[in-house]
C-alpha cells in the first residue's frame, strides 16, 4: 500500500493568521511553530551536543581502537576481526529500523524521543565496558564472546543514537537552525573524539602498567597489561557518557509533532514485515553486500557463505510464503508499510543513505589503519596521538565555516567539494616516506579542515528529507528516517572496519606472540599505506559522485519549509 503524493500550492500564512472571528480564525494574531522555535537558545543547542560527545566517547574509541583491541590485545585474527565487523550488521538491518519505528510510535510526557536518552543510558555503558573486556577463554571462547558483546553494544547504540539523531529533527522545524544545531553537536562530537585520541593510549598505560622491553634492539616502555587497560579506560569512558546523555535529555524539548498519527494493528504490521516483496530484496541485497566483501579477500571462505546465504534465501521465501497464508485475514493498513515506501520513494533520502554507506567505508578504512601506520611504517605509535588530536582541532576549525560556506555555496555543491579535496590530500599518503612526519601532519590537518563541516551538512540534510517527505506524501516518521540513516553510517563503519580486519590478513599482517611485535614484511607496510591513501580515497570519490544525484537545493529547501509552516498555519486556522 502506498500513500498518494499530494500536491499543494503555497499558502500566504499572514492572511491565515489575520482571519477574522466566525470564520474559523482563533482570536487575534496567530503565532505560528516556527515564530515559536526558530530560534533555539545556546544552552539548548550545547545541552544536545553533549549526546554526541557522550556517542563519541564510545564510537571513536571503536573507529581507532577495536580492529587493534582485537588482534593485538584480545587475541582476534585480523580475518576474524574483519568477518565479525561484517556478520554482525545482519541483526541491525533488522534492529535499526525496529527502533526507529518504536520511537516514531513512543508517546510519553517527555515526547517521542527524548526517553531513550534515559532508559539506554546505562544498559550502553554496560555493554560498552564488557566489549573491551578480555575474558580468559580458549580461541573459541572468545570469539564467541567477541561477537556476543559487540552485537550487544552496537544494539544499545543503535537504541540510544537514532532516537537521539531523531530528536534533532523535531527540536526545530526550521531548516537553518538545525544546521546550527547540527553545528553544536558535531563540534561537541569532535571534542569527545579529541579526548579520546589524546587520552586513550595514556588512560590504557596508567591503568594497565608498564614494564620495560627490547623491540629491534631498542629499549623501550611498553603497557605491561593491555587488557586491562583497555577495560578500566573504557569504563571511564562509559561513565562520563551516562552524565553526558542526562545531561541532553534534561536541556531539550521537542516541538514539532507529525502531521499524521502513527497508528496501525500489530498484526497488519506484521503480516507487512514478513509478506513484503520489497522488505525480502532489500534484506537479501544486504546480505548478498555482505557476502561479496566478506569473500573478496579469502577465497576460503566463499563455499561456507555462498551456502549460509543460499540457505537464508530459502528461508525467506519459505517464511513470506507461510505468512502470506496465515494473514490472509489482515484487512487494516500498516503505517510501518507506509512508512517503509515513504522511505524507499524518498530520492534524496537514499542518496545520502548511499553517500554515508561510501563515505563512512573510507573514513574507517583510514581511521583504523592510523595506529597499525604509525606503530609498523612510521616505527613510532606514540605519534597516533597528536595526529588525532590535531585533525580533530582542524575539523572543528572548519565546522565553525559551515553556516556561511552554506548560504553561499547551498548544501549540496558544498558536500562535493569538500569530499574531493579530501580525497585528493588523502590518496597524497601514498607517497610519503615514513619520515615524512611534517608533511603527513600538515595533509591530515588540511583535509581534517576541509572535511569539517562534511557531518554537520550530512545530519541536517537527513532532517531536510524527514520535510520533504512530508512535504511530499503528507507523513512524518523522522525515527525510521534516522534509523535508516544510522543504518548506513552502521554499514559504512562496519564495512570500513571489516576492510581493514580483510586487507590487514590479505597484505599478510603478523600479530604479536605473546606481546612481542613481530617485524611487518615490505609487502605488509605498502599494504598499510594503501590503506592510509588510495583505498579511503576511492570511497570518498565514489561518494561525490553519488551526490551528484541528491535533488533538494536551496529554493526547493526554502519552498518546503514556506509550505509546511502554511499547512500548520492552516490546521491552527480549521481547529
């Protein structure tokens, strides 16, 4: 079932607002929604920033430590580390969506999407520590374990984030202010990224110890117990971002409300989940995705897949053909049917969808070599720190250009520049020697600069397809938007991190025995700055390119906003 687009021509809301009594008016001059939160305070703009410093504090020390954690700490093959990144996506192409249609459908006194900032707070922080917690198990054991928690905390990620990148969605229903709000928050992001780069290695050496060793003939200070490093650091961690999304939850309000009410039986739900053709192809598309890269550096590994994603295929037929028997009785509309061709309908919605996918690939491809570059090619991981920290201070330096680089260059032109230029500075590693220290930092600034305001646009353009799918079809579900959206940035991080698990064994990585490093061969360290340059640089490219395709510009932005604020004008006027 589809919900027919409709078209509306644009209202003066002014001649609305001034309508005289008996003819439906309400008394005097109306004050519309956007009269009313167009403009947010700063306290509020920061106070929802903290949830993504809160986020970060757990996504940044994945993006640069976990692949690491795995194979040089926990005791993970690279192989092993890259498979589980992939086959734990499997859950969230169920979960992610799952949780963005609760959260359109939550009513409480706190609003929609502001609860989950309370109720997730504290199960996230469990599962955080325990993911970075080495159990004394046998091989297996911990790899089992090694899947189970990270299922878990990506779980209690995904309850947490897409109601939390929801949320800025019906703080305000004005376009430009969301940027600005988007603005705060991805600078507050950076800041819980900057204390992680720079704090992480320090926290992990001040809680496991130190101890003194020879590597290459050279004395040196290394962490005497990693693995309990690692754990007590992110406990810290977990901690301060249980205060941090308090701290969002009690600073923010939600104003804008659909425009239609989320309301349908379980059932009809249901039967639309496990009947639906489309549902069945896009899960078994993923899933294909899926198998394709785990296969594409082992060929080993092709029969075993191929069969699990045969046989899944299967079930999925033989489930859609059992559920259409058994709800034959279903006569009621879904809204999760409807919500779901909403989205699949939204043009510019599945450009960024394909744009997070590729840019999120190559920015971890990149974010997870950084410490295995510096450690084995540089021959100095102490340097991992400072180049972190650096890029992350450009970044914000840029974010802070956003909204004026916006108003002159719109959204979109802006996107693809910036995805360029970084690509063209990054696929520049290829060619540095490792002491080249001063001109790797000076292009990790330089691209850090000018992809700054590249998260800021992305989220609040992810809020611009929230409005042009009411705008266009009359409905509103910004959580399933945002689910979906997190959906690909999930994607791309886990594809981003699977490669480089797949690349670290293809380029022939050898872990440390028994926490003695092992001296990289030649062909391991091109390997690395493969992936410090050309394979980031790719995706990047790929994702320009995708843009080229995103169909909501500056006047049909501006257009959409006008025509909203009319409708509602316009109910004010009927009620």
């Amino acid at each position: 079932m589809t919900v027919p687009e409709r078209s509306f021509e644009p209202v003066d809301a002014s001649s609305l607002a001034t309508k005289p009594p008996g003819e439906g008016a309400i008394r005097g001059p109306i004050k519309s929604q956007s009269d009313e939160d167009q403009r947010l305070s700063v306290g509020e703009k920061v106070g929802y920033g903290l949830g993504d410093t809160a986020s970060n504090l757990y996504w940044k020390t994945f993006e640069f430590f976990l692949v690491y954690f795995y194979t040089d700490v926990f005791g993970l093959t690279a192989k092993s580390a890259g498979t589980l990144m992939l086959v734990t996506r499997i859950w969230d192409a169920i979960n992610d969506p799952l949780v963005g249609y609760l959260a359109d459908r939550t009513r409480t006194a706190w609003g929609r999407f502001r609860p989950y900032l309370v109720w997730m707070a504290v199960p996230f922080a469990i599962t955080g520590m325990m993911t970075f917690y080495t159990p004394n198990l046998g091989p297996n054991g911990k790899l089992i374990y090694a899947y189970v928690t990270y299922t878990l905390v990506m779980m209690a990620y995904t309850a947490i984030n897409i109601p939390y990148g929801a949320l800025m969605g019906v703080i305000s229903s004005n376009s430009i202010e969301r940027t600005s709000v988007s603005t705060y928050r991805f600078v507050a992001a950076f800041c819980g990224g900057i204390v992680v780069q720079y704090c992480t290695l320090g926290m992990v050496r001040y809680f496991g110890g130190t101890e003194t060793t020879i590597i290459d003939g050279v004395e040196k200070q290394v962490v005497a117990n990693e693995q309990m490093g690692f754990f007590w650091t992110m406990a810290v961690f977990s901690v301060a971002a249980v205060i941090l999304f308090l701290i969002t939850f009690a600073s923010t309000k939600e104003r804008v409300q659909p425009a239609v009410a989320m309301k349908s039986t379980f059932r009809a739900d249901l039967r639309f989940v496990l009947t639906s053709l489309r549902v069945h192809q896009v899960m078994l598309a993923g899933l294909a995705l899926l198998a394709c890269l785990a296969t594409a550096f082992s060929t080993t590994t092709l029969l075993p897949i191929l069969g699990c994603y045969v046989l899944l295929s299967l079930v999925s037929l033989v489930v859609r053909q059992i559920a259409l028997h058994r709800f034959d009785d279903v006569t009621e509309a879904s809204t999760l049917e409807m919500d779901f061709n909403d989205l699949i309908s939204n043009r510019p919605w599945m450009v960024l969808f394909g744009f997070g996918l590729l840019q999120l690939s190559g920015l971890f491809v990149r974010g997870g070599a950084i410490l295995y570059y510096f450690k084995y090619y540089c021959g100095n991981a102490d340097l991992a720190p400072m180049f972190w920290v650096l890029g992350s201070f450009a970044a914000i330096a840029g974010m802070l250009l956003t909204k004026p680089l916006t108003r002159v260059f719109g959204k979109k032109n802006l996107m693809i520049g910036m995805n360029v230029g970084v690509a063209i500075l990054t696929a520049c590693f290829l060619f540095l020697e490792p002491d080249q220290i001063k001109t790797m930092f000076a292009l990790q600034i330089a691209a850090s600069f000018i992809g700054g305001p590249v998260p800021v646009l992305l989220w609040a353009m992810y809020a611009d397809t929230a409005d042009y799918s009411e705008w266009r079809g009359g409905r509103r579900a910004t959580g399933l938007v945002f689910a979906a959206a997190t959906f690909s940035q999930k994607m791309g991080c886990a594809v981003g991190a699977a490669m480089t698990g797949f690349a670290l064994d293809y380029y022939g990585y050898l872990q440390p025995l028994v926490g003695v490093e092992q001296i990289q061969t030649a062909v391991t360290l091109d390997g690395l700055r493969m992936m410090m340059s050309v394979i980031p640089a790719t995706f990047l490219f790929a994702a320009a390119v995708c843009l080229l395709l995103y169909n909501i510009n500056q006047s049909l932005s501006v257009q959409i906003e006008r025509e909203l604020q009319a409708r509602k004008t316009e109910d004010l006027q009927s009620a």
